[in-house]
C-alpha cells in the first residue's frame, strides 16, 4: 500500500490534485468577495437594503426590559439568493475552464505523429513492391 501511495504521489496525481483544490478555495474566496462585495449591493438598490438582510419575518423577537425573551423567526431567502449567485459563477467558470482544457487535449491528440523511421522505410517497401507487381 505504501508502495502504491508513493507511485501516485510521484505520478503527479496527488500534487495535481492538491494544486486543484487551493486554487479552487482561493477562486471561491475571490468569487464570493467579488458577488458580496460588488454585485449584491446593486441588487440590493432594488429595494433599498442590502440583499442579505431580505426575509421573511415569521415571528418578532420578543424585547423586554432591555433583554431578548425570545429570538426573530425568519426565512432567510436573501442570504440564500446571493449563496445561489455565488454557486452558478463559480460553476460557470469551472465549466469554461474544463471546456478549454478538453478543447487543448483534442486538439493535442488531433495533432498526426510524425512516422519513425521504421515506419517511412516499410512506406518505401510497400510503394516499391507495388512497383514491380
């Protein structure tokens, strides 16, 4: 087992896989800022408040004496529109990004392999018994 581990390690598997996911968490932590921080407060102008403070309030908090008796019931459907927004960028740049990559490995395999030598001196063979039949 040790054995395999350190064949996959050596591979690149392993270091391919590890690279993919930092920049995965840091193109989300990019994504999140970008979506929070510039997109949410122009969908937010729509109805003159943040879009993560949109809710559904079910039942007041219950404030007496200066302390809360019982906590605001709330469906939070703003918080889930902008996580939503947040999931469909990053899920569409991953998809551009795969799409590219399998774009560059057919054209990669496309590409005709020049014949070795082997191959051009049997070519030579071929066409000169052809010749004489």
């Amino acid at each position: 087992m040790l054995k395999e581990f350190k064949e996959f390690a050596i591979k690149g598997n392993l270091i391919d896989l590890a690279v993919g996911f930092v920049m995965g968490a840091a193109f989300t932590k990019v994504t999140t800022a970008f979506i929070q921080g510039m997109i949410m407060p122009l969908v937010g102008m729509l109805q003159g408040k943040d879009l993560k403070d949109w809710k559904i309030v079910l039942k007041e908090a219950v404030v007496e004496n200066g302390k809360e008796v019982s906590a605001e019931v709330a469906v939070k459907y703003g918080e889930f529109i902008t996580v939503t927004i947040d999931f469909f960028i990053v899920a569409f740049v991953m998809f551009l990004v795969v799409k590219a990559m399998n774009t560059l490995k057919r054209k990669k395999a496309e590409e005709p392999t020049p014949p070795t030598s082997q191959e051009v001196l049997l070519t030579e063979i071929r066409d000169l018994l052809k010749q004489k039949n």
